[in-house]
C-alpha cells in the first residue's frame, strides 16, 4: 500500500531511518562516564583556600607554656 506523506512527515520518517542505520552502523551511543567531583575537607590546614590562623597550635603552645611557667615558678619558690 502506498501512502502519500506531507514533506514535514517524509522528512521525520527519512530522519529516523538515518539514525537507525547511523545505529547500526556506529552501534549504541555510549554515554560520556560522569566525571567525579573532589571536594576537598580543610583538615589541619591542609587544602584550605584562605590562609587561617592555626588556633588549635596557637592554644597547645600556650597551655604548654602556662605548665612551664607553673613548674618553673613552683621551683623557684620551692627553692
């Protein structure tokens, strides 16, 4: 049977043949693999974007220093 097709619908039908010969031809389309985002977790300093101020050294090196100077003044008094 012949059908008679307006050229909008004989150019849909010729776009469909091409993609399913360009299918068979090439094979699936294989999607592009998703490339992983890194986010990066500022541990210690470490991959920080702005320089901060290391508060958790800062305050080892005074209770450090509190403990010194307690020992220090306990011997001198001691003494």
């Amino acid at each position: 049977m012949i059908r008679r097709l307006s050229p909008e619908q004989f150019f849909r039908q010729s776009q469909q043949e091409q993609e399913l010969e360009n299918i068979l031809i090439e094979g699936e389309p294989v999607p592009p693999e998703p490339v992983p985002q890194i986010q990066y977790i500022p541990v210690a300093g470490v991959n920080a974007e702005k320089p901060e101020i290391p508060w958790g050294l800062i305050g080892v090196i005074s209770i450090v220093g509190i403990v010194v100077v307690g020992i220090v003044a306990v011997v001198v008094a001691g003494g």
